[in-house]
C-alpha cells in the first residue's frame, strides 16, 4: 500500500519539490478501490509532487503521449493488472510507458502497477480476476524488470492470495514477496527491498 511506504521516497534521492507524476488509477477503475486511489494523490502531493492524472482508458492518445512525455514521474496505481495491461495495450500507452521508464525515468507501481512490469502476468489470477479484461489476448508483461513481484504477503485481506503465490510458482519463477510496509527499489541493476517485514 502506497501510503505505508510513501516516505521512501524522501530516503532513495529522489528530488521531488516542485516535480510533476504522471498519475495512472487505470487499474482501480476495475475495482472500488477509490479510497486508496485518493489517499495515493494525497501522499504524492504531501510529498511535494504535482500530480498530473491520466486515466489511460479514456484519453486520448497524444495525451497519453504528452503526459508520459512531460512529467518527471510514473506513478500507476493498483487494482486489477489484467485490466491495466489490456488498456496499456490496448492504447499504445505500454510502448510509450516502456520507453520512458527505459530512458530512465523513476516508476513507481503500486500493487497491479508492480506486477505488470514483470515478464508475464498470468500468476496474478490469484489475486485478480481475469474476465475484467475480456479483451486481453495475452498475459505477457511489460517486460521491464527479470522478476515477478508478489505484493500484499501476510496483508489480512489479499495475503491468502500471495501466499497462493508462493506455493504454486516459488520453484518456476523468481518471485519477490513484500508485504504492506515494504516497497522494491531498482537501481541499475542493483534490487533492494526496503522498508520493514511484517510481523504476523
């Protein structure tokens, strides 16, 4: 979860007075999860960001473009990552997204947001439900990262979901367990996890 984390952003050297997010709630638009998403923007700003929102299923593709373009960070919500992805792809936005984060401009993925980045998706029909993106062909991922994260371990609500996770997939794929308090930070090549394990 975005805001038990949020003030990681003020440890890793980031600037962030004065900058602008592009912020993406695409993914919670298949779910109710409004609260979070304005809890999320509230954080960002708190933070001293100027939140710019692009909700990539109903913009305008030179929108996408110009916002992904401008901003000086990538901010994508959770929610459901078929979702997410099938309007990704569907708008053109994951080529864009992909080659902004290539140049290295700093991402940062909240839950569905994390777990599309990853080479493949289809381990997250645990947690999310696949008929919320009929039109979505195939479950291959962004790409961008070697690894398949694993977000909401021990969380009271999804954590049965994660631990479904590790179960079926620890011994095929490289998986990265955080729980809520946790947050994934890449550096070139460097991976860390940063923030606290849960205790329960």
């Amino acid at each position: 979860m975005f805001q038990n984390v949020s003030d990681i952003l003020e440890t890793v050297g980031l600037d962030l007075k004065n900058k602008t997010v592009t912020y993406i709630p695409t993914a919670s638009r298949a779910e109710k999860l409004g609260f979070f998403v304005r809890i999320g923007k509230w954080r960002l700003k708190r933070l001293g960001l100027s939140v710019d929102e692009l909700e990539i299923s109903t913009a305008p593709y030179e929108v996408i473009v110009s916002k992904l373009e401008k901003n000086d960070y990538i901010y994508v919500t959770g929610g459901n990552t078929f979702f997410l992805l099938q309007e990704l792809r569907r708008t053109g936005a994951d080529k864009i997204l992909a080659q902004e984060i290539e140049k290295g401009k700093f991402y940062i993925g909240e839950s569905a947001g994390a777990i599309v980045v990853a080479p493949d998706i289809g381990y997250s029909a645990k947690m999310d439900r696949i008929e919320k993106a009929p039109g979505l062909k195939s479950y291959e991922g962004l790409n961008l990262i070697d690894f398949y994260v694993v977000p909401h371990y021990k969380n009271w609500e999804m954590g049965k979901a994660a631990e479904d996770f590790i179960n079926t997939y620890s011994d095929s794929l490289e998986l990265k367990s955080i729980c809520d308090n946790q947050a994934i930070l890449i550096e070139n090549s460097k991976v860390q996890i940063l923030g606290k394990p849960s205790k329960k």
